[in-house]
C-alpha cells in the first residue's frame, strides 16, 4: 500500500538512525545495508548521540556546565591532533630529504628524525590530556580554580577560532 508524507518522513529518519534502508525496515528485504563500512564510525556516532542527550541526572547546573566544557575541550583537542597526526603522518617517509635533515640536525638515524618530527607534531595532545587531568584533579580541591583552569585552556581554541575567521 501507499505510504503518507508524515509517516514517509518517520520511516526515512529512522532508517538514518539505525543506519539501514527503509526497505529492510518495512520487511521488504533481508538484505541489510548501511552507509557505514567500518564499525569505529558507527560507535563514534552513537556515542556521539548518546552525549548530545544526556541529561544532568544528580547533578547541579554548574557540575554539569563543567562537564559539558570537559568534553568541548577534549574533542576540540581530537580535532588538532587529528590534523597534527595527518601532516605528522603525510611528512614521515624514508627519502633522501628527510635523511639529509637527519643528518644535518645531528640525528644518527633516519628513523629516530622521523619518531622525533612525529611526536613533536603531536605532543601538544599529550600536553591537553596532561592539562585537563590536572583539571579534574584539582575538581576534587577547588571546583571554582578547576574551572577557572579549564576556561583558560578552552580560551586558546577560541582565540585560534578567532584568528581563523
């Protein structure tokens, strides 16, 4: 049978939720589809939906501003090593250019240049993870500094943002 407009548009939104077709959703098919093809994009989705709903439970506003803030900093954070580990990762080969700065900087090998040129294109994620530890650490002491700490480490994204617009 035919299908209305409003019930079309439930059907097509939750095929995109469950990431299958609306075929298989009405039995039509057995064959189950998807969009995605590997299962990492699939948990990042979910769980990025599960956090875009998440209520505050137990805890009050400013609890719960806190942890909203926590995870803006730590996927900001994911955003710049994901762009510092794919120029980290593009710039890393064994050629003549990289062994001849190797060996002009003094770097015996090859291979220790390389691992040295990588970390130092992301060692600023280890310093954020190492930063919002002693965050949630110092939580524990002081919730006012904690939070003053995190502003001020959310503060230079922002002033990036800023510089790029």
């Amino acid at each position: 049978g035919t299908i209305d407009n409003t019930k079309k548009l439930i059907l097509e939104g939750l095929a995109d939720a469950l990431h299958v077709s609306v075929e298989w959703l009405k039995g039509e098919t057995d064959e189950f589809t998807t969009d995605i093809t590997d299962n990492r994009d699939l948990k990042i989705r979910d769980l990025m939906g599960r956090l875009a709903v998440t209520d505050q439970q137990d805890l009050n506003d400013e609890e719960y501003a806190f942890t909203k803030d926590i995870l803006i900093y730590l996927l900001t954070e994911y955003e710049s090593f994901l762009e510092s580990f794919r120029f980290a990762s593009g710039r890393i080969k064994e050629d003549k250019f990289n062994k001849s700065l190797a060996k002009a900087t003094g770097i015996e090998s090859q291979k220790e240049y390389n691992e040295i040129m990588f970390l130092r294109e992301v060692t600023h994620t280890i310093n954020a993870y190492n930063d919002i530890s002693d965050v949630i650490r110092l939580y524990t002491r002081n919730p006012k500094k904690a939070e003053e700490r995190l502003e001020n480490l959310m503060s230079f994204y922002e002033a990036a943002d800023e510089d790029e617009e």
